[in-house]
C-alpha cells in the first residue's frame, strides 16, 4: 500500500470449488475462469485475525521506511560522502516500487498470493540488509532499489490480500484498520529516523527491518494459506508472463522518473538530459497501450478492458491527480513552517503531525460510510470539495497566519484528502469482473505511485521558479545568488533564513511566502478539476458477497 499516505484495499473472493481438496496448503483450482460461488457470510478464524494483523506489521514496516530515511538521509550522506548522488537513496526507491506493481498484481494471480507475498517480504527484508551493511553509495543505492521492489510488491499483495478474504462491501472497515497502521508508520517514520541517528548509527534505520519484517514473514508463512490454480505447470505459467509488456511498462516508468528525479536537481527542466529521457518514457508509455490491445498478447500485465466503463477511467484519472496533490501538498507544507514560520526541523515535524495524523480518523470514517451505505459517489465529493478548499485556503497563508488558521487549514485539507483516497480502489473494484481484481489493483496502485513522483516533481519546479522570480526583492547578493540557483527548496530552512540579518531576513520570508503561495495556487485547479470529474462517476452496487478462487482453504472437518 502506498500511501502516500494512503491507498485501501482491493479484490474480492472466496469460494469452495466442488471436486478442490481442502486439506492441502494450497488448494488445487481445476477451473481458474469459475469465480466461485458467492459466500456472503465467509468463516472469519483465527488464521484470519493472524492474517490481518501480518498485514498490519507489513504495513507499518513499509510506512515507515517510506518516510523514515527524510530525517536520516543528511546523516548518511555525510558519513558515506554520498555528495549529489544523495537523491538517488530517496528516489530510487520510489522508482522500482511504483515500477514493479503491476508485474506483481501478475504474478499474484499465476503463483498465487502466498508464494508472492513471502517472496517480496523477503527481498523487502534482503534490500534493508544491504542498505544497513552498505559501505559505499553505489550499495546503498542498490539496496533501497531492492527494498522499493519489496515495498511495491508489499502495497499491492495487501489490498489483494484483503479484497480476497472480505467483501467489497465490508472492505472498509479492515482497510480502515490497515490505514491507521500505515499513518502511523507515516507518521512516526521522520522522528524515528532522527532518534536513530542521533542515539546509534545510521545503519539502524534499515537494520530496524529484520525483526519487523522477521516476524511478518514467519504470521504469513504459518498462515496464509489460500488457494490458488495448480492445475497449469511451473513452465506453462512462466510462459504466460507478460514479458514484454513488463517490459514496456517497466523502461518506460524508470525512464519518465529518471527525469523527474534530475530535473531542478542536476539539469535544468529544459536540458535534453530531461527532456530526451521524457519523451522516450511517453513514447513508451504509448507503445504499452498499443502492445497490450493486440490479440496475439494473451495475458497483458495490463489489460485494457480494465478501462472500458466510465467510472474506471475516472477513478483512474482521479487517482493519478490525487496522488500528485497528496504529494504536493505533503512535500511543501513543511516548506512553509520552515521557511515562512521559522520553525525547526523538529517544530516542524510536530506541526506536520495536524496533516498526518488527521487524515486517519477521516480515512477511517470514510471507509466505515463506505461499509454502512455501499455509496462512495457522495464521499469522492464531499472528500474533493473538502481538499479543494484546503488546498485554496493553503494558498493564502503568510507570516501572519495564526496558530489556529494554519491548524484548521491542515485539518480541513487533510481531512478531504483522505476521504477521497481511501475509497478510491473500492470505486475502481466495483466496475470490474473479480478475475481483474488483482490487475486492477496492481494497476491502481501503479499510477497512486506515478503520480506521487509527479506531483513532487512539478510542485518543486513551480517553487524553484517563483523562488527565482521573486529572488530581485532581496537585497542581499548571496541571497539572492541561492534563490536563483535552481535548489531553493533546500535553503527554505530556518538556518538559512537567519544566517542573514535584517532586513534581508523578512525580505527572504516573503519570497518563500509569495512563492509558496504560488505553489498551493497552482494546485487549486487540479483539486478543481477532480471535484467536478468524480460528478460523472457511476454509482455501481459494492457486492456484499465474496467470490474468489483465491480465498484461504477449508480446514478439514471431522
């Protein structure tokens, strides 16, 4: 689950299919295009709880270490003399997470969910080895590729996972649970990365991993035992892979975020270093689409009858733009406490905690409306006209904002965007057969994960601009000289505001002011934007049973 805050849950399934033996681990399933028969009350033991609560520790651990390394990062680039290849341990682990979902979501359905979900447990738990033991940046930066690719692997198996053990209609109060797990996470990352290495070594904020990720993979091994399509060998089912559609879809991601990860960092937006590498990743993206509607391509990583129905497309649009302003807003909030209000690195992190932490009562709330009423239309507007009014009233804060505005603002803002993004999937889920759910949901967090990436990329370049039109207004040569150079992002800091004196001092405050308020500006209209689209989404029925050839096995009975 990605979360970025946060994503939900997905797919649906259970079912006892005649002539399939309930006593083997993992169950044969002689017809694996026979969705099961509907079962509206599934048995619910304790291998059950155990599940869940695995993915809750999954879930933590994923959390954290997506925000953990924010506070830790300037630590080890310094020990290791990381020098400009530091924003490569962040982003490439973004990289390879959002890169490798959708081959996962396939993978799920060919070898089943438990040999997938320990699997990317374990190169989760491998990647957080390497990154801990890492004497040089290349190693480092080869293990967080590693841990993206258990982190993407580890979002998406959570929502099949649970759309495969609960009904779509009851769905949201267990993803309600798994989203609190993951705020927390989210939240506690940034200050647990700053008490580990101010009290031990770095190396702990990845070492931390191993008995976190020991413990979920041994609930996992001992009880997620489900069913899955046995009937088909090893080779047949390696050969229905989607090899290059993979592929397509995999160069074309890490070529688009590969740009995005340079631009304003080591090139300019205009340089051909981001531009050739642009428009050869949305040359490929076309290609994908292309490729995966031929009829020769059996089984498509991504298949576009996914996107045949309005709602589809909309909530896929949707969630695309609303990743990117999660992002967004998430990313340069902090910009203001630091750069505007003067607070410190740690001030800051507590006063960000207004965001982080509200978004999970109002995630939960949704979630349990969408349980009670099975109607997430009215939720995607309240929650998109709730977060484009936060988003607008960000806009207008400066220096003089008071301690209650800027609380009430987070909390308006955080509150929309939570229940618009927690009941997303279900959205995404109801329009589809249940034999697309794990490509859906392999799909859906996909483009969350792309769009995250996006909505940093231009929320930055926007601040980098402003920053550096407004940089005349300051008297000071130096000052101006760094808000011109492309990195203001990184001076927007209480130290760097009060290296200078006055009236230099104010005079950089109200760039930082002006420019943010620009940044929360632009956004307005794509928040817009969602709110008027999720009008045309089609109310469709949330199923209150569960089919699925994917469900946990039928204990023997005596």
């Amino acid at each position: 689950m990605q979360k970025d805050t946060v994503a939900a849950a997905d797919l649906n399934h259970e079912a006892s299919h005649p002539g399939i033996s309930n006593v083997d681990v993992d169950v044969d399933v002689q017809n694996p295009n026979t969705e099961g028969t509907p079962n509206a009350n599934p048995k619910r033991d304790f291998r059950f709880w155990a599940i869940i609560f695995a993915l809750c520790t999954v879930s933590l651990l994923s959390a954290a270490e997506n925000t953990v390394v924010v506070t830790a990062l300037p630590t080890i680039a310094e020990k290791l003399n990381v020098g400009q290849e530091y924003v490569w341990i962040s982003n490439v682990f973004f990289l390879t997470s959002a890169a490798i979902q959708p081959l996962c979501g396939q993978l799920s359905n060919l070898f089943g969910r438990r040999h997938l979900a320990l699997s990317i447990v374990a190169i989760y738990i491998i990647g957080s080895g390497i990154c801990g033991g890492a004497g040089n940046s290349a190693m480092l930066i080869a293990g967080r590729a590693i841990q993206g690719m258990g982190s993407g692997g580890i979002n998406m198996i959570i929502d099949v996972i649970v759309s495969d053990l609960v009904p779509l209609r009851q769905r949201g109060n267990f993803i309600a649970v798994i989203i609190a797990i993951y705020g927390i996470g989210t939240t506690i990352g940034p200050f647990l990365g700053g008490v580990i290495v101010e009290n031990t070594s770095w190396r702990w904020v990845f070492y931390i991993n191993l008995p976190i990720g020991g413990v979920a993979f041994t609930l996992l091994f001992l009880f997620l035992r489900v069913k899955w399509d046995r009937s088909t060998s090893a080779y047949e089912k390696i050969r229905q892979i989607d090899y290059i559609g993979n592929g397509i879809l995999i160069a074309s991601t890490v070529s688009i975020l590969i740009a995005l990860t340079w631009a304003d960092v080591l090139f300019p937006w205009k340089s051909w270093h981001i531009l050739v590498p642009l428009l050869i990743g949305f040359g490929g993206l076309v290609l994908f689409v292309i490729f995966e509607g031929l009829p020769f391509v059996t089984e498509p990583v991504m298949p576009l009858r996914l996107f045949s129905n309005r709602t589809a497309v909309i909530v896929y649009v949707v969630s695309f733009l609303n990743s990117a302003e999660n992002y967004w807003q998430f990313f340069f909030i902090p910009l203001y406490f630091q750069g505007v209000r003067l607070s410190s690195p740690s001030q800051s992190g507590v006063e960000l905690l207004v965001y982080s932490l509200v978004g999970i009562p109002g995630a939960a709330i949704a979630l349990l409306m969408l349980s009670k009423w099975g109607r997430y239309k009215i939720i995607h507007i309240i929650g998109s006209a709730m977060f484009t009014l936060g988003v607008g009233l960000l806009s207008i804060m400066d220096q003089n904002t008071s301690t209650a505005g800027w609380i009430w603002i987070n909390i308006v803002t955080a509150l929309g965007s939570s229940m618009l993004t927690n009941t997303l999937l279900p959205a995404f889920q109801a329009s589809l057969k249940e034999a697309d759910q794990a490509a859906a949901t392999a799909s859906w967090n996909f483009i969350r994960s792309f769009g995250s990436v996006w909505g940093v990329a231009i929320a930055a370049a926007i601040f980098n601009s402003f920053t550096a039109s407004y940089a005349p207004m300051v008297e000071d040569p130096r000052a101006r000289a760094l808000l011109t150079s492309g990195s203001s992002y990184a001076s927007a800091t209480k130290a760097f505001v009060e290296s200078f004196e006055e009236p230099v001092k104010q005079q950089i405050r109200t760039v930082f002011t002006l420019a943010l308020q620009k940044v929360f500006l632009i956004g307005v209209p794509l928040s817009g934007f969602v709110f008027l689209v999720v009008f045309f989404e089609k109310e469709i029925e949330l199923r209150t049973e569960l089919k699925t050839e994917f469900g946990l096995e039928e204990q023997e009975t005596t």
